[in-house]
C-alpha cells in the first residue's frame, strides 16, 4: 500500500488513504458494517496524469 500510494494517490490524500487501509482496520470497520464491506473516496492518478 505505500509504493500504491506515494505512486497513485494524490499527495493531500495519502495519509487518509494508509490509515484507512490498515488491514486490522480494515477489518474491524467492515465487520461492523451491515453490508460487510466499507468505502471511502481517494484521488487516484489517471493515465492522463490527472487525479479522479
């Protein structure tokens, strides 16, 4: 996850993005979740070179 997101991840999102993708947590956060399985928004840099 840290080579994905010094890569792909826009900078103003990359310590959300790690935080968010601890596997404990990660875990802990959908197991609680009714639907078993969480989102969150993340820029992601595009082919283009742009963040979406």
């Amino acid at each position: 996850m840290q080579r994905f997101a010094s890569r792909y991840v826009h900078p103003a999102d990359r310590e959300r993005f790690l935080s968010f993708t601890v596997p404990a947590a990660l875990y802990e956060r959908a197991s609680a979740s009714p639907k078993s399985f969480i989102t969150a928004p993340f820029r992601i840099l595009m082919s283009d070179g742009h963040y979406a």
